[in-house]
C-alpha cells in the first residue's frame, strides 16, 4: 500500500482475507520496471520525479510509479478482465512510458540489471515508503539496483488463494529460466543468467521461496508473528518470489527479470496468468499438485539463476535432469486448456534463446557488456499485439 494511509495489522488482515472471498477469478494485471538513462552515454540517471510530474494529466498517470530508486520508474497495466485485454495494456503503457520519456530527454530500458553503473550512484526516491526501508535495510536496500516484471493473477477464497501461491513454488525456476535477462552487472560478466535475483532474493529478508502453507489461517499466524516480532510494519515487507498479497486479492508472481522483448513480456506473462489458474482448476477438481521441500526448488533454482535456458532442471519425479526448455513446453502442454478461456494461449511460446543468452552471444560478437546493451537499448521498437 505504499505512503497511503496505513491499516493496522488486524485490519490489512482482515481486509484481505475478505478481499480474497470476495473476488472474481483470474483477472489480471502486470507490472514492469523500467531503468532510466542518460540517453548519451547510457548511465543510470536520477529523474524519476521528472518523469512523475510530467506525466500528470497524461493517460500515463494513473499508471507510473516509482519504485526505490530515481533511476526507476515502474508501470502499471491496471486490472484486466482477460489476458488479450493485458497484452494490449502493455504496448500501451510501453509505448506511453517511452513517449513521455522521449519529451524529457530520457532513455529506457527494460533488462534485469544495468550492466556497469554504481548502485553508490543511485538515489532513493524521498517518500515515507521508500525511506523507512532505506533505514531498515540499508546497504541491502541501496544494493538493489535491478529490475523486473510482475503479475498478479486474482484468485477466489482466501484458502484456496494460498494454495495457489504453493502451487507456483515448485515452478519458479521454470519461470526464471525463461525470463533470465541479467548476466551483466557492476562492469562485471557475471557468468550467470540472471545476476538481479543472485542480489535480490540472496540479500533480502523474507525473499526468494517461501514456505507452503497449508491454509489462510497458518499464512495469517506468521504474518501476525512477524507484525507482533517487529520483524515486519508493513505487508509488503515480505518480498518472496511468489505472495498472496495483502492489498489486492490476487496472487503476486515476482520471480522474473525485466524483459527487453515486449513479444517475450507478454509471452511470459501469459504464462504466469494460465499457471494461476490451471492451479485453481487442479484444487478445484482434486487434482494434487506438486509440493517440493525448499532445499529442492533452491536446487533448480541455482540451475536457473545459472544457466537459464541452456542447461537442464531436475525433473523431481523422475529423479533426472531434463532439458530446461522441454520443462518449459511440458508447462505450456499443461496449461493451455485453461489458457484458451482466459485469451492467454495465442501469447504461450518458449524463445529459442532467452535475453541473457543473446547477450552472451553478442558479446562474442561485439566483445564489450556496453555495445551489448546499446543495443539493446537502442534498436528499434515494434509493436507486438497478440
């Protein structure tokens, strides 16, 4: 919920839960990060309030936010009714963000990490937010510089919205793999495919996996220890990879690098929004479902972090290593009866590469992080529809 007014923690709690039994299923909406650049030299550049107050009385405004630092800007698809409605939004608000950046002098870029400016030289925005977790977690919170994409899938009851969040946990590396778009960071070719979440979910508190909860009512009674601990003051303070979220009645998917490709976003996206709901489906009609340890998602999710694409995952009931693209297609396999009612099928597809590894191609081509990243960021922008 950000600088508005807070709910107590019985009060967030409650409206939650109340939230998730009240809701219609399997709306939908995405969020993507964007970095801010110097449009000549490339560097991360401090103007997200500059952005801000430029878009006000634009179509844009209701749907920008700023997220931590002032070389980031974050938009926003709004609730949409079906994924086709969603695909849609995200050219809009793609092409809005880069209108108005275009206005102010401003380049963009989507991609999970800057690949060489300082995160020293990155400014926290100034709101009440955004400061408290800069005095909460400090050099973890300034190290932060990355970027990545969201979605929100709303899921119907309150048990059932947890289950669901179980359910993605076993499937995050899949969904990693797919979306890795980080090997360059700090001047360094890090060797892995997405260097965003080796900093965010290995520095965070309350980040990367999350536990599985067998109902609302074991999920409450640790968000209600951490509230009653100090541990937490604020709902969004856990930072997993996968929530239920507290303000909206909707499962959170945050697992993901942000993506250079729009075809690729939506694609992605449509993923996540068919996952949710296949997941529902299979509850619904008492079809079990996966529910791996931790220690075993974290060995799929090193592979992912790793390799992306380009190596194997294990195949946990089957005890073996299969192609990491073959687990991606099986997915697709999986979801796409339910994907088909809720308008995501026409976007389900697997890249023959992902963003890391075409950046490590170029880079053998070109031989510099930074002709990789020019780039990227600056060839040409098509629409990409449905």
């Amino acid at each position: 919920m950000g600088d508005e007014q807070r709910l107590s923690p019985d009060e967030q709690i409650a409206f939650a839960r109340e939230g998730f039994e009240s809701t219609a299923d399997f709306t939908v909406a995405v969020e993507e990060e964007f970095a801010l650049l110097d449009p000549e030299t490339l560097e991360l550049t401090n103007r997200f309030e500059e952005l801000q107050a430029a878009s006000v009385g634009t179509e844009l405004e209701a749907h920008l936010v700023g997220e931590l630092i002032a070389s980031e800007v974050e938009v926003k698809t709004g609730r949409c009714e079906h994924f086709g409605e969603a695909a849609e939004r995200m050219v809009e608000r793609r092409e809005q963000l880069h209108a108005l950046a275009a206005k102010l002098g401003l380049g963009l870029a989507s991609i999970g990490t800057h690949p060489w400016s300082r995160w020293q030289d990155q400014r926290i925005i100034d709101t009440p937010h955004y400061r408290e977790n800069d005095e909460l977690l400090r050099y973890v919170v300034w190290r932060n510089n990355s970027f990545g994409m969201h979605v929100h899938v709303a899921i119907r009851g309150a048990d059932r919205a947890v289950r669901v969040a179980n359910g993605f946990r076993p499937f995050l590396p899949e969904l990693l793999a797919l979306s890795a778009s980080s090997p360059f960071v700090e001047g360094v070719n890090t060797g892995l495919h997405s260097a965003r979440t080796q900093i965010f979910t290995r520095m965070f508190p309350r980040c990367g996996v999350p536990d599985a909860y067998a109902d609302w009512a074991e999920f409450e009674r640790y968000v209600r220890f951490l509230y009653d601990t100090g541990s937490i003051d604020e709902h969004t303070q856990m930072w997993w990879s996968v929530r239920p979220h507290l303000a909206f009645p909707t499962i959170e998917v945050r697992i993901c690098d942000a993506q250079p490709d729009l075809g690729e976003a939506q694609s992605l996206a449509a993923l996540m929004h068919a996952l949710g709901a296949r997941f529902a489906r299979a509850l619904d009609e008492g079809e079990p479902l996966p529910n791996l340890p931790h220690r075993l998602i974290e060995e799929n999710m090193w592979r992912a972090i790793r390799y992306g694409l380009t190596d194997g995952l294990i195949d946990f009931e089957r005890g073996e290593v299969v192609p990491a693209r073959a687990r991606i297609e099986a997915l697709i396999e999986w979801v796409l009866p339910i994907a088909e009612e809720i308008g995501a099928a026409p976007y389900l597809s697997v890249p023959g590469a992902n963003s890391a590894e075409r950046q490590y191609a170029r880079l053998e081509e070109l031989g510099s992080h930074r002709d990789v990243f020019a780039e990227l960021v600056r060839r040409p922008r098509e629409r990409v529809g449905g």
